[in-house]
C-alpha cells in the first residue's frame, strides 16, 4: 500500500499564552509525579501533561507550587492530600513543546491558577 507524505503538521498551540486545562489524572512512581490534562481552549483537546520530581510537600517545591494552584491557594501546614480530590479541576497552565522522534509533545511547565467553576 503507498503512503502519502503529509506537509509537517502546525502547532494549535500558542505558546506564547496560558490556556485552561481539566485535570484528568494523575500517576505517581517513586521519581515523578505526573500531572495529565485536557487543554479545553482548543477545539481538538489535546492532551498535555507536566512532571514533578516526586519530593517533600514544602513551600518552595514545583510540586507544592502545583498542589497549592489546584487548591486554590496555599496548603495548610500538617495538612493530608489526596491527589484524586483534584481530578477534574481547571487551571490556567504555562505550556511547552517539544520534539521526540518527529513527535511532538506538549508539556504542562507550570500551572498558574485554580479557575472557579463559575468561568468556565
């Protein structure tokens, strides 16, 4: 069967803005915790994902940064969290691509803020 040779796809991405994202999951090993969204102001809704070193819970870590976004502000100290209670949750995030073996992947680099559920 012949292929046909596609013109290299374009980015929908702006990457230059913050977009909203739900939170669809998110996958915890002993190194990393990944956090998986759905870009909703994209028509196509890609998937992006971000990784956090799997560290203390402590103000100043990537990972603190992320839970205390998706809490809708800081976390209380002693406080227990359990990183289900986030899924589905939408946040304004900072986005990347990158490329791997002609494929490219869009990243999640920070995410900025909760958005209440009243705009969106």
């Amino acid at each position: 069967m012949p292929y046909v040779v596609k013109p290299k796809s374009v980015s929908v991405i702006d990457f230059q803005k913050t977009y909203r994202a739900e939170l669809i999951k998110i996958t915890e090993d002993t190194k990393f915790v990944r956090f998986t969204f759905t870009l909703l102001d994209v028509s196509s809704k890609p998937i992006a994902s971000g990784i956090c070193p799997n560290e203390d819970l402590e103000p100043g870590t990537r990972l603190y940064k992320w839970f205390s976004a998706l809490n809708g502000g800081e976390l209380e100290e002693g406080a227990s969290i359990d990183p289900e209670e986030f899924i589905n949750r939408v946040v304004e995030v900072k986005l990347k691509n990158t490329m791997s073996n002609g494929i490219e992947y869009i990243n999640v680099v920070d995410i900025i803020k909760l958005i209440p559920d009243s705009e969106y």
